[in-house]
C-alpha cells in the first residue's frame, strides 16, 4: 500500500521560515523531499507521506532548550521516526552535505525503555528538527 493511501492518518504542518529560496535548497537538495504546490509565499513538501509545508514569515521567536539524557533538546522541534537503515542513511547525507548538527547522532537512553537513536539540526529558518529511529517499534511509547 502506498504511503499516500495508507490507514495511518498523515499530519499536516506549517512552519516559519524567513527565506524560500533557503528552504527549497534546504528541504529539497539537503533532505531530499519532493515538493508540491508554491506560491511566492509557501512552498508544500512531501515529508515521508506527510504535508509539511514552508510559510515565509521573517519574525521568529527566541528557541529554548530542555535537558533531556545529558543533552540540551530545542524547544520546539519536529521530525520523523524512521527505520534505523533510514535513519543512518539521513545521517549521512546531512554530514555529506556539511550540515552541522545541534546534537550529533547517538543512541539515547541506551539499554532502557524507549531506546532510540536521535538527531537534532536545524533548518536555515532556526526551525528544530529531530529524526529518531527506534530499537524496538513497539517501545515508541514505552513508559
């Protein structure tokens, strides 16, 4: 079954960015997703099956952070869950592309419930995101 036709519902996101012509190199060349529709002011991109979109909105608001296994997580953030073939193979196209990471790729919460690997970079915008894959699918909401 297609992603596009799947039973799981997809979400829809809009996030702020201050420059298109960034986050079309950014999203487009860096990550890879295949983009939409646009306009002057927005541009759609497919995120894994998902509809995430880039408004252009040049006020942007201060980030902060929460501690989270000894690492400092910036908050807000969005991302993906993915495979950890998926996740290594995103891994290594951001630091072929010289993308500098917020937090370096490494397992968290290793040997407990929940563990995963993480990432954290951020967009031209400031924009966080984080991919993350699990150890066990069925730990995403372990307690």
């Amino acid at each position: 079954m297609s992603v596009l036709n799947s039973p799981i519902p997809r979400f829809h996101l809009a996030m702020p960015v201050d420059d298109l012509t960034a986050a079309r190199r950014f999203y487009g060349e860096v990550l890879g997703l295949l983009h939409g529709r646009s306009a002057e002011t927005w541009i759609d991109w497919n995120m894994y099956g998902h509809q995430f979109v880039t408004h252009l909105a040049p006020a942007r608001t201060q980030q902060i952070h929460n501690p989270v296994d000894g690492h400092d997580v910036p908050v807000p953030h969005f991302g993906l869950i993915l495979t950890i073939d998926d996740f290594h193979a995103l891994a290594d196209r951001l630091r072929t592309a010289g993308v500098l990471f917020v937090i370096e790729p490494y397992v968290r919460f290793a040997g407990q419930a929940g563990e995963q690997w993480t990432m954290f970079l951020l967009d031209p915008a400031g924009n966080a995101l984080e991919f993350k894959a699990f150890a066990d699918d069925d730990q995403v909401f372990a307690t």
